[in-house]
C-alpha cells in the first residue's frame, strides 16, 4: 500500500484509524493503485486529463462554456434508485416503516462479497471531505474510497475536498466511511447501504449523482439525521436563502420542498422590479443543517459547497442565477450536446437547435417521442460561481433561521401560504408535506404522495421518531423561527395556475419575513394563519384579485377531505407517531366541525 502522500509526493496524513481502515477497504476490493486526493488545482488537472482520455468526460466548446465537460452515464444509472437503497440498523423497527431495510451483518455480508475484488485493474481514489464549513462546530468529516474519477471531479465540486479535510479530522477516529464501487454498473448488483450505527455507507453498482456523491443525500442527510438525534440537531432537505430589505435588514428562512418544486429557482430567486432593492442570498439549495446558538436561535449551515441541479427546465426566466453558475466549470451529465459543443435540454432558452446529440450519445430525433436531454439530466457547479452567493455560505457559526416553510406541488386545498400557530402545528405541517406527483414520474397526475418534511426517501430512520425529534428540538430552541406552508401550484377549475410563480414568489417571501417580524397582518384559520386580501403586497402585479383570493383561500370541505387523508397516512407510520400530531389533525377536523356550525347558523338566521 502507498503510503498518503499528495500528488507531489508530500504527506498527507498519520492518522492511523483511516490508514488501517484504508488498507482493510484496498485488501478487500485489490485496487491496482490507491491514490490520496489533496484537492489542488494540480491534481483536478490531472484528473481531468485522464478523465477526457479514458471517455468518461467530453469536454466542451471550451470558448463558450470554459471548464466545462460532458458526462454520459450508462442508460441503466440515471437517478437515485429508492428501493436499492437500505437503512441497515439493527432492528427494522430503527429504519422505520418508509424506509428498506437489511440487517446489518446481512448487508455487510452481501455488498462484501460484490467489493471482494470489484476495483482489481482500477484506481482506488481516497477523496477527503469536509461537509459543512471547515473547522465548523456545525461540520463533519467524510473520507469517500472510490473507483469513479466521474465521483472524484464532482465530491471536488460539491463539498470541501483535500488536504483541508484531513487537517480537520488530525488523528480523530470521527469520520464517515464511504466505499463506493460502479463495479459492472448493473441493477441487479446494485445496492446504496447505509450503517448509521457504523456511521458508514456501502455503495456499489451504480456510477450516478446520489448514489455514489455519498456526502450528499448518504452521508448530509440519512446519516446526518441519524446522528443529529442522537446530538441534538437537525439535518434537513431544506434550501436556506437570506431576504435583503432596501434598507440591509437580513432575514434567513429555510425551505423543504420534495423534488420537482423548484426549490434551486428559489434558491436563486431574483426579485420582480416592483421589489427594486430587494436582494435574495443564497446560502444553499438543497441541504440544511440547524442547531441551536447561544442565542437560543436556530442557526443553519449548507453543507455542501456545489449545486447537483436538474438541467431540464432552467433557463434566463426561471433562473437567471443558476444560468450564470453553470456557464463555467460546471460537469454537465446526460444533457444533450449541440453541433458546435454546447449544451441544450428542453426547456432552455431559444429555438431547439436542429443537430442534437441526445444524452444517449446519438443523433437526436426531433420527431421522435424521446427527449434529446435526460428528464433527470443535472449540472455539478461550484457555488462561488453563483452571483447570488450569500457572504455567509462559508460562516463557520451558519445564519440565524427566522422562518421555516414547507411547500409541495398541490393543485387544490392548499393555499398560496398559510403560517403555523405555533412550533408542533409547524411540525405538522412538515410531517402531513403532500405534493402532487407529474404525469411524466407515475403516468397519474395529481395523486397526492406525502412526503413528510420533503425526507421520505432522505430519513435515516423511524419517521415517528424523526418527528418525535423535531418537537423536542423545540425545549432547545429559546427563540424559534415561525413556520409556514406554502403552494406555488394552486390551480383553477379550468386547470389554470392562480399564482405566477418564479419571481413574483417574493410578494409570499415578503409575508412570511414581516410575520416572522410580526409587522404585518393575518387572517385566523381553523389551521393557521393566512394572508388577508391587502396583506400581501401585489402593487405591478397583472392578475386579477380574485384569483389572489381563491389562491389563499381555505375551503372547509377540502380541508375536511385533506384532514382524512392525512389520518390515513399517519395509520401507516405506527406506534412511534407522536399522539400530539394526531391530536392536532382531531381538533382542526373539530374546529372546521365547530365554524361550519356557527356559519350555518348564521345563514339561517340572516
Ligand atoms: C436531489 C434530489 O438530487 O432531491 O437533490 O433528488
Ligand atoms: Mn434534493
């Protein structure tokens, strides 16, 4: 075995808790060589070089899209795959009833026998990283084996990777253990298994974005939310976005939102001309982790250091930000490719090009019912290439959280937003999160699928208990940001959005920042508070009032129905759901019992 040393040949670390575990992981899977990555520029050159030779990566028109390259996966490897992906606790009853789950000796014992030998003629890759800001009470330390130079260029975009990681860690033994092999990238030799226990994740089978970026969903988040019970935080799939006032007031507020809600656009969000000094920051676009400061406040960090975004659909109108991060430095995969080496997926800017390569590598159809880019093609981007990066994304002690918002994709009941009364009515909304699915995922549109707090597929264990664990975090957290549910996607009854969405999301932001700096008004529900019709600001909006009015409304009868569904949900998550949840869902269905009363007898007497 080699000993650590960087690519220049200087040492790298001493720390003999990784160097054993090191060796142990190379005398299983027989790599040719191992190589220590430093995360220099040096080394990304070197890597990249070989990368481009070997086919893994095609670089692009170098003068349009300068340090960006073109990665095709194998058509079998294009998403996350949630039923190959294992929580391995000791008992089934930790991994919950939302998740699968493999005893821990089993799994060990299956994935073992796919590792004996799966690197034998390849290069084991010893990637160190930091989540979170480096030396940060908030970070953790992850050190990926893997045998994807693809894996080892993107973790060197989405987290802090290198010598920095393995200067934090020194000789402690607290780090993730990642082993990751594409092995034959074959489904039926491909399993994602995670050890919270072991703080270790097995990944093998599989050379695509969550599967094997194992800081990202692996370690940020089922891992994460493992160990943020046990110590007290909270690891979530939230964007965080700091809102700038004309006048420099800074108001931080996280938002989980299931795939496919434009929670990036969010992100990035540039405010409509009406909000002329209004500025929106991004701290990070899909992962928070919160803990609570001296101040009794929630504060959050981005773990990550890059965006892994969807291509398909981001252009200058829905994203302007995310137009700029990727037009530099940034790892395109599976988009299609046009004739003078740039890149193109549907729903990017301008006509359709007429020579396509699609994302498979062949001449594109336009005809042909297929799409020319992947529906999940992405980009990895560094995040300091974001021209709306907040001057905090690297604060070591995260940004104070002043509002919470969960939102999903829900064509009626759920209206434009609505404020929680309080933090365990905030826990409901998160842990009741429903969201629409598109008729391109299931071929059935609008069957609500709950996905609570956006972390069905993310939740590392018991999802009663992972609620359990958000109400305490409330004893913690002396002053606590409020909380909200919002819905960009409400629709009319001939199908027409009532809210335009994108920018003019800042009106709703506007509102939850004054309420959470309670100076503005609101309209008490029998579930939370809404905007009256004069509370949101819709001064150069062009649609009409009404439509406003039905967006925020709150129909009784349809909340009745959605009370219902989400005690049939609750059925399904068993004994550890705590009962405060499902006796909040028993009063709102008595409230609404209780106000229709009054308003028919109110009827009648009229
Ligand atoms: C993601 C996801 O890639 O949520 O962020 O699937
Ligand atoms: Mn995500």
């Amino acid at each position: 075995m080699q000993s650590p040393t960087d690519h220049a040949g200087k040492a790298l670390t001493k720390n003999k808790h990784l160097v054993q575990w090191v060796e142990e992981m190379a005398r299983l899977t027989k790599p040719d060589q191992v190589v220590w990555c430093d995360g220099s520029e040096e080394e990304r050159h070197q890597l990249t070089e070989q990368a481009v030779a070997s086919g893994v990566l095609l670089p692009l028109n170098q003068q349009k899209l300068p340090g960006c390259y073109l990665h095709r996966s194998n058509p079998n490897d294009v998403a996350r795959v949630e039923q190959l992906t294992f929580i391995c606790t000791p008992t089934k009853d930790e991994a919950g009833p939302t998740n699968n789950w493999m005893a821990p000796e089993e799994a060990y014992k299956k994935l073992g026998a796919l590792f004996d030998g799966s690197m034998k003629g390849r290069t084991m890759y010893v990637v160190p990283y930091v989540m979170g800001p480096v030396g940060s009470h908030h970070s953790k330390i992850g050190i990926e084996l893997t045998d994807s130079v693809y894996v080892v260029l993107n973790m060197r975009l989405m987290t802090r990777m290198g010598r920095a990681a393995l200067t934090m860690l020194g000789e402690s033994n607290d780090f993730n253990r990642g082993l990751h092999s594409t092995l034959d990238i074959n489904p039926e030799r491909r399993f994602i298994c995670h050890f919270p226990q072991d703080n270790t994740i097995w990944s093998v089978g599989s050379g695509y974005g969550g599967n094997v970026l194992l800081g990202k969903k692996c370690l940020a988040l089922r891992i994460g939310s493992y160990l943020g019970r046990n110590e007290g935080w909270l690891a979530e799939h939230m964007l965080i976005l700091g809102v700038e006032s004309p006048e420099g007031e800074m108001t931080y507020v996280a938002a989980a939102f299931p795939s496919a809600c434009g929670k990036t656009n969010f992100a990035m969000m540039i405010p409509p001309k009406r909000f002329k000094g209004w500025k929106i920051w991004t701290v990070g676009d899909d992962i928070a982790w919160m803990r609570p400061g001296e101040d009794g406040k929630l504060y959050a960090v981005n773990p990550e250091f890059g965006y892994f975004g969807v291509a398909p659909g981001t252009n200058v109108k829905t994203n302007p930000n995310a137009m700029k991060t990727i037009a530099k430095d940034t790892i395109y995969t599976n988009v299609a490719l046009t004739k003078d080496g740039g890149v193109w997926w549907e729903g990017k800017d301008g006509a359709t090009p007429a020579e396509l390569t699609d994302w498979t590598g062949k001449p594109w159809d336009p005809g042909a019912p297929s799409k020319a880019a992947h529906p999940n093609s992405r980009f990895t981007a560094p995040s300091t290439n974001n021209p709306a990066l907040s001057k905090f994304y690297d604060d070591p002690h995260g940004v104070p959280v002043s509002a919470i918002i969960f939102g999903g994709r829900r064509a009626t009941t759920v209206p434009l937003v609505m404020q929680a009364f309080n933090w365990m009515n905030g826990v409901f909304f998160g842990a009741t999160l429903g969201s629409e699915t598109t008729a391109a995922a299931t071929g059935k549109v609008g069957v609500v699928r709950r996905d609570p707090m956006a972390m069905l597929p993310f939740c590392g264990y018991d999802m009663g208990t992972y609620f359990g664990h958000w109400l305490r975090m409330q004893g913690t957290v002396t002053n606590p940001p409020k909380f909200f549910l919002v819905n960009w996607f409400r629709k009319n009854q001939d199908g027409k959005f009532l809210w335009p969405g994108y920018g003019e999301n800042m009106r709703v932001l506007k509102w939850i920042v004054d309420r959470a700096r309670l100076r503005v008004g609101g309209q008490e529900t029998p579930l939370g508070w809404v905007p009256r019709s004069g509370d949101l600001d819709l001064s150069g909006l062009d649609i009409p009032h009404e439509d406003v009015d039905a967006a925020t409304n709150v129909d009784l009868d349809e909340w009745t129905a959605e009370l219902d569904s989400m005690g049939e949900f609750f059925k399904t998550l068993g004994p550890t759901l705590p009962n405060v949840l499902e006796l909040h869902r028993q009063v709102s269905l008595e409230r609404i019992r209780i106000m229709r009363d009054g308003q028919k007898a109110a009827t009648k007497s009229a």
